[in-house]
C-alpha cells in the first residue's frame, strides 16, 4: 500500500516537473544576470571583477571588467554551463591531480563547458575558446568588456537567465615571472603552458544584483523582475515552486519580499 502510495506521489512530481520544463520557453529567457568575479583557488591571482550579461530572445550582451590578471598577455574568457555541472566556481577539493592549482578541465565539474567565447572580434562560439589573438590582453592587468548581439542558442540563453552559467576569465602567473612559461603543458592545448589556459578570475553569473554594477533605479527594476517572477510562480504552480526553491536568487528574494 504505502510503495503504491510513494509510487503516485512520485509520478505526479514527476508530471508537475516535466510541465516546468515544458511549459519554461514560454517565459521568455529575457533577464539580466550578473557575476563578482574572484580569485580562482589555488591559483595565486590577487585581482577582481565584476561581469554582467543581458539575455533577450537568443541575444546576450556581456559587459566584464576586470583587474590584477598578467598584464599584455592575453586571457581567454568564456561562458561556462554544463547541465549537470554545480554551476559554480571550482574549489579546492576540484584539483584531482593535487598538484595545488585547478586547471581548466579540473573546474569542469563547476562550471561545465565553454559556452560561449568572449572573444573582442569574429567568432564567440566555444570552437573560439583558444583563440588568443582575439581576447583581452589586460593592459595594465585590466580588462574592459563589452559586446552585444552574440547569438548563443535557446538553451544556452535560458540556462544564463536561470543562473546557471559562470564567467571565467583564464591565464595566470604561477612563478611571477611576467609571461605564460613553466614546464606543465596545458590541459586544453599542450603546445602552450597550463599558465596560459588554467582559470584567473571566476564568477557564477546570477539574478541577484551584484555591487557596484546597478547604480541608480536598480531598486525599481529589482521589485519589478520580483513581481513577475511571482506571477510566473502562480502560474506554474508547486513544480516550478519546488525548482525555483534550489536557487539562492530565489530564497533571497522571497526573504526580501517578506520583510
Ligand atoms: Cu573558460
């Protein structure tokens, strides 16, 4: 009796789910994200940033700055999603080989794969993930960012609107000597050293308003995206309750909407 019970309870889950899911294009993508970038662990960087994406349709926006990377070297940036990823930045416990730094592949479970390349001309597709001449080089360590209408495809613009994607700016400086060198051969591309490609600067990409980002007017338009996200909610019913229930965006606004 009780497993027939289980069994049903499960299954209208289950339905309730699948309903989300189908049901979830019909909410436009559209939305704004935004990411603190920070240090990657272990891997001895000492630099920040912030980085903010506009998704409309299958169109993104990304505005990045950044500081404290290897000054005019260049840094491959990427979006990073994988479904089944944590949808964060690496730590400590990613690095495998236990050598003391996470390289690129490490972060995967993070943070999943290159997306979407942050390329400054041409190309922004993941074959352009290695692309170095057309990536920042951080004059001064510092990289300024933005591009528009970078196409990416309908599942990519809905998993950055959900939250789900993460920034990650690459190239680091492991012996201080100013250039990518030292005998470890990259994960990604052997002919060049891991410093090249291992990850700098890192951060999850998510609802919540970053500081320093929304000056002015960022109140407003917060309580507005709050009132649809909660009609949105009514209107999917505990299903997407449940699944929205995962997310600290959430959590964070229904805390805000309450008080
Ligand atoms: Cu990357």
């Amino acid at each position: 009796m009780r497993t027939t019970t289980t069994r049903i309870a499960g299954a209208g889950f289950a339905a309730a789910a699948a309903m989300a899911l189908s049901i979830g294009p019909a909410f436009a993508a559209d939305g704004s994200v935004s990411a603190n970038l920070r240090p990657v662990a272990g891997n001895g960087v000492q630099g920040s940033g912030t980085a903010m994406v506009d998704v409309k349709g299958d169109t993104i926006t990304v505005t990045m700055a950044a500081n404290g990377l290897l000054p005019d070297n260049p840094h491959a940036a990427h979006i990073h999603f994988g479904a089944s990823a944590r949808h964060e930045c690496p730590i400590l416990s990613d690095d495998k080989n236990g050598d003391g730094h996470l390289n690129t592949t490490e972060g995967g479970p993070a943070y999943g794969d290159i997306v979407v390349s942050l390329t400054k001309t041409g190309d922004t597709s993941p074959k352009s993930g290695l692309a170095i001449d057309r990536f920042s080089t951080a004059p001064g360590g510092k990289i300024a960012y933005q591009r528009g209408s970078i196409k990416v495809s309908s599942a990519v613009a809905q998993a950055i609107s959900a939250g789900e994607s993460v920034v990650v700016i690459h190239g680091v400086d492991y012996n201080k000597d100013g250039k990518y060198s030292g005998a470890t051969k990259s994960d990604l591309m052997p002919s060049l050293p891991t410093e090249a490609t291992d990850p700098a600067l890192c951060g999850a990409l998510r609802a919540a308003p970053v500081g320093g980002m929304h000056t002015g007017g960022g109140l407003a338009a917060d309580s507005v995206k709050t009132g649809g996200q909660n009609e949105a909610l009514t209107l999917l019913g505990g299903g997407a309750l449940l699944a929205a229930a995962g997310t600290g965006a959430f959590a964070a606004r229904r805390a805000r909407s309450r008080a």
